[in-house]
C-alpha cells in the first residue's frame, strides 16, 4: 500500500468521490497537510497525506501521515504520545494542500519543540526593513497573488 508512482496504476481511492476527484496530487500521490493549533492558529507542522491517510484522518478523528522516509502511515501520537486530534479539515483553494486543525497534545515536532518552525527563524516579526528582499512592487513576495 502507499503512494502511488507515475508507473503504478491508479488504485480507487477510499476517500468519496467528490473528495477524491478535487484532488490535485504530487506525482508520488501526496498533498501537503499543513497541521495548525485549531484555538491559537499556530502553525505546528507540514506532513504528507495520500488519499488513504486523509481518509484515515476524516474517520478516526486523528491524524495520519504517509512517511516518504519510511515509505509508512504513521498516525501522530502512536509512539511519540503527542496526539493531534483533528478539529476540521479543509482544501485550499488549489485543492493541493490540506489544513488540518488540530488540538495538539505534547510536542509536534520530531525534536520534541512544540512545532517544527520554531528553531530556524529566517525572519522575524517586525524585521524586514529597506533592504529586505521582500517587494512590494508586484515582482516579488510583497504582493499577494503575484507570485503564482
């Protein structure tokens, strides 16, 4: 089981077809599933879903990933016991990327901080200044929707 490969065929998916057919996969048959703190917002950690571990998270109430390392689902908490009980979960408006609410018990991250953005802050709140790469003139990150 897992991800499919641009060589496997397609499986059917468990998800229902209304679901499976808006889904906008990688080539390996993932989406990123971004993990949020459903009463703060915060933002705790991307994992990877195929159809099966989204299916997986809309029935039990937890999460569950697919491990492109260990080539596995794994469902957060089940060895860590640092559990991400799911709130809701939505598709973006590209429908390739989920975000999933959650109430996180313990740990995210793999390393034991509360999420997996907190260690390696590359700018923070309130320092981006006139030398900052950021533009605002619609040829850089400043302007919403120029990027794409």
């Amino acid at each position: 089981m897992g991800p499919m490969t641009s060589s496997s065929p397609r499986r059917p998916s468990p998800l229902a077809p209304e679901i499976a057919d808006r889904l906008k996969r990688s080539a390996d048959g993932l989406l990123p599933a971004i993990a949020q703190q459903y009463d703060t917002g915060e933002v705790l950690m991307l994992g990877w879903m195929d159809d099966e571990a989204l299916h997986r998270t809309l029935t039990t109430g937890r999460c569950t990933y697919w491990s492109r390392s260990r080539r596995e689902y794994w469902v957060k908490g089940d060895t860590s016991g640092h559990f991400q009980w799911v709130k809701s979960v939505a598709l973006d408006c590209d429908a390739d990327t989920v975000l999933v609410k959650v109430d996180q018990v313990g740990a995210a991250c793999h390393t034991g901080a509360r999420t997996c953005f907190d260690a390696d802050v590359l700018l923070a709140e309130g320092t981006a200044g006139a030398d900052s790469t950021a533009r605002t003139d619609g040829t850089g990150t400043g302007t919403p929707g120029a990027d794409q």
